[in-house]
C-alpha cells in the first residue's frame, strides 16, 4: 500500500531535527528552534496548510449547519499568520476544509476541529472511523479543541471512543516534551472564549486539561484540548476586549502542537 505524503514530509522534517538541532549552540528558553531551522525546513518540506475537520453532530450537519465551522474561518486565517509572524515557517493564507473519510487528510500532518461535545456530539460513520484511525497510525496528529464540562465530553467520547477502544486516553501532565517544542509552557492553560469573563471560561470553568491518544512508540496522535478554547484566542486576537494575555496563550500552545506534530 501507498505511504502518505504526511509520512514522507514528516521524516524529513525528523532527519533534518536530528542532523542539526546539535549544531546550532544553546537555544533560547521562548524558542528552541530558529527562525533559520524552520526556514530550512520548509525548503524541502513545502508550505503548511492548516486543515479544519468537518464533521456531523448529532442533532445538526451540514456544510455551514454545525458545530464545526465555529470561528471559521477567521480564526483558521489567523493562526496562518501568527504561525508565519512568530516562526518564520511559510504557510498557505487559507484553510483547507476536509471530512475524517476523504482520502486527502494523508497528504497533511495536522488536523483541527473543535466544538465536538456540542448538539449531542460527535456522530462518525464507519468510514469516518477507519480512515482516520490509518491516517493517525501513519504518522497524523488531530488536534480538538473548545468543549466544555463533563456533558460535553461524555457527548463527545461516546462516538470517539470507537476509534481506539484498545488504547488508553491519557492526561498529559506539564512535563511533557510537547509543551517545550517551540515555546517553554506551563502545561495546559484556560484560555476562555469570547463570551467568558476573565479567568473563567464557561459554567465558570477555571482550570483546563489535556488528553491524548498515544500511538505504540509513546507520540501524541490525538491532543484534546479540554474546558479551553483556543479557537476564540485566535479569532479574536484584534478585538479590544479579549484579554492579550489569551491570545498569546492560544498562539503559543497551538504553535506548539504544530511544530510537535510535524516533528514526530
């Protein structure tokens, strides 16, 4: 069977990690790879198209009729130019809107949805289901972001868990690599949406999580970005009353998750 374009890129950018990260002297505790790095990188890996998941809910679908084209597609457009602003990696200036079932997620590695425990969550077809477990298996990383509360993931999980009913969800603890891949972070962080008041997201939720789906060398294939809401922080990064401090947030643990996924 034909390999993947994501698998091919993503070895590339690997060998290219591990040929010159020991060369270039210390790095800065805010930016462990340069500017020049991933400059280099995107010579011979191309530009990065940010790749937003459509999916069917429950009680609604449709191509702008759900859950999933929140904040779309100003906060996609703004990530784009965040990524290019803060790390010098060339993108593409428009999302690219894809279902779980088309062949075309393998020729990207990063993956993004959001607002999945919403309308009685999540609903995913076989097909769905098997052609992204091989997409994930492969090399692929899937972002979700911006549910809320214990209703919201239970809606969710119920259709999730399908896709790897053999492997553990595991909560990732502050420690792990893929909060220093760019930035040096803190761990998971609230980042409320536009609606929260500040240092609360909704029903009054102060403290976020996230979980994942390891695949069996210990990568981060799912990164699920539980009670925050990046999305927000990024579509709203010009308005006058979203708090900065949000934003940046936003910007930095989703160039994290970024740069993670293209470098495992």
């Amino acid at each position: 069977m034909q390999r993947p374009a994501l698998l091919s890129f993503s070895l590339v950018l690997s060998l290219l990690l591990t040929s010159n990260v020991a060369a270039q002297g210390p790095q800065s505790r805010n930016n462990r790879y340069g500017a020049a790095y991933l400059e280099d990188l995107y010579d011979i890996a191309g530009e990065f198209a940010f790749v937003r998941i459509q999916y069917d809910s429950y009680y609604d679908s449709g191509f702008y009729g759900g859950p999933w084209a929140t904040d779309f597609p100003a906060s996609d457009e703004n990530f784009l130019r965040g990524v290019s602003r803060l790390t010098n990696v060339r993108v593409m200036s428009q999302p690219i809107v894809l279902r779980f079932d088309d062949k075309e997620i393998f020729e990207y590695p990063f993956l993004y949805a959001l607002e999945m425990g919403r309308n009685g969550g999540l609903s995913l077809s076989q097909a769905e289901i098997a052609n992204l477990r091989e997409y994930l298996l492969r090399g692929g990383f899937l972002l979700i972001d911006d549910f809320w509360g214990q209703r919201q993931w239970d809606a969710f999980y119920r259709d999730f868990s399908l896709l790897f009913p053999d492997r553990e969800l595991v909560e990732l603890t502050s420690g792990h690599e893929i909060y220093r891949t760019f930035y040096d972070i803190e761990g998971a962080q609230m980042i409320p949406g536009r609606g929260g008041r500040q240092g609360f997201g909704q029903a009054g939720i102060d403290v976020a999580s996230n979980h994942a789906i390891l695949d069996d060398q210990g990568r981060v294939m799912v990164l699920i970005n539980w009670n925050s809401d990046m999305g927000d922080g990024w579509e709203h990064t010009y308005d006058q009353w979203y708090p900065t401090q949000y934003s940046n947030s936003a910007y930095q643990l989703g160039i994290n998750y970024l740069i993670y996924s293209l470098t495992h």
